[in-house]
C-alpha cells in the first residue's frame, strides 16, 4: 500500500521514524538500566552521569525529529486505517486511539520529568559527580523517571503493533 512520507525497514505499515523510534527503545531501556546499576551497585557515578546525559541528549534529537515526521509528514492516521482495531470515525475510541492515549498519558510527563532529573542532577551533585544532600530527592525523581519511560516504551510498542501491524 502507499502512503505519504518515507516508509519504515521493519516491514510494516509504519514509517521511519516509527520504526527508528520503536526499534531504538529496545537500547534505551537496558542501556538506562545499566547506567542505574552503575550507581547503584559499582559507585560509578560519572559513568551513570555520561549515559544518562548522552541518553537524554539522542531522546531530545530523536523526539524532535520524531514529531516532526509525525505533524507534518506521515499521516498516521492513514498507515494505521487497514488495522481491525481502527476507523476514522471513532479514532479516539477505538482500541488504536486508546492506546495512544494511554501512551501520550505516559509520554508527555515522561518528557518534563527527565528535564527535571537531568537538569536538577547536573545543577546538584557535585563536579565529578558523587552523593551529596540533594541524594534523595534525585533517587526519587530517578526512579520515577525511568519508570515512566519503560513504560513509555511499552505502551508505545503496543500502539505500534495495534496500529500499523495487526
Ligand atoms: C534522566 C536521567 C537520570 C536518571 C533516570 C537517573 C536515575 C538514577 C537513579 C534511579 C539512581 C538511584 C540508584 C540507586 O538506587 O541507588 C541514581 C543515582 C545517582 N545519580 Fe542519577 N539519574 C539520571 C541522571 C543523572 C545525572 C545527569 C547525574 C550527574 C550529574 C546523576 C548522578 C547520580 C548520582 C551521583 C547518584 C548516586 C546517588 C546516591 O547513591 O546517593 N544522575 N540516578
């Protein structure tokens, strides 16, 4: 079938950018987990510093792209249309519009509160970064965060799937 924008590499209905966004969060989530056990188990705290920093950086750069594909370019609307659980008429009520809501419920804070760790622990912890007074509030918001992009990640693959595979 053709569609408007650059197709994907995976063989589905999805464009590029879906693809590189569905395939890249299959890195990110263990790449972070490594990067917690850093802290958490080996002390090395510059390590985690770099991967989260550099993680943050291509998920800014990837999200950018990503939304711009998304409004001005590939009509998911129109990929996502010979799916069993989609039709224009009830977008938001079928299985694929609530999914992607739920997704976007997960998203969206998952975007500000990753501003909010990197920021608040770049600011914070001292230069190399080592534990200090601001420790426990950085656990805290940290585990939120990473919570909230696995889950980002999982709800996003099942979009994916309802929308542009089944
Ligand atoms: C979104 C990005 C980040 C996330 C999700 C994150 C997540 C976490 C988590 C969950 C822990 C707790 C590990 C444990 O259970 O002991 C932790 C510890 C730590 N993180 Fe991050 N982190 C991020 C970015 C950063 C950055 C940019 C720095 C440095 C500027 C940093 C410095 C530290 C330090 C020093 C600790 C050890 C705190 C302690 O044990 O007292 N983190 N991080």
């Amino acid at each position: 079938m053709e569609f408007p924008g650059i197709d994907g590499f995976l063989g589905t209905r999805a464009s590029l950018m879906l693809d590189v966004v569905f395939v890249a969060m299959f890195a990110v989530i263990p790449v972070m987990g490594v990067s917690i056990a850093m802290a958490r188990y080996k002390q090395r705290w510059q390590l985690h510093k770099t991967i989260q920093l550099t993680l943050a950086t291509v998920l800014l750069v990837a999200v950018v792209a990503f939304e711009v594909d998304m409004q001005f370019v590939t009509d998911w609307e129109l990929r996502a249309e010979p799916s069993p659980y989609f039709t224009m008429d009830h977008k938001w009520s079928s299985p694929v519009g609530v999914s992607l809501l739920i997704h976007l419920f997960f998203a969206v804070p998952t975007a500000f509160i990753w501003v909010y760790v990197v920021s608040g622990a770049v600011n914070r912890f001292p230069q190399p970064p080592t534990p200090s007074d601001y420790s426990a509030r950085h656990k805290l918001w940290g585990r939120i965060a990473a919570i909230e992009m696995t889950m980002t990640a999982i709800t996003g693959w099942v979009f994916y799937y309802l929308a542009f595979v089944a």
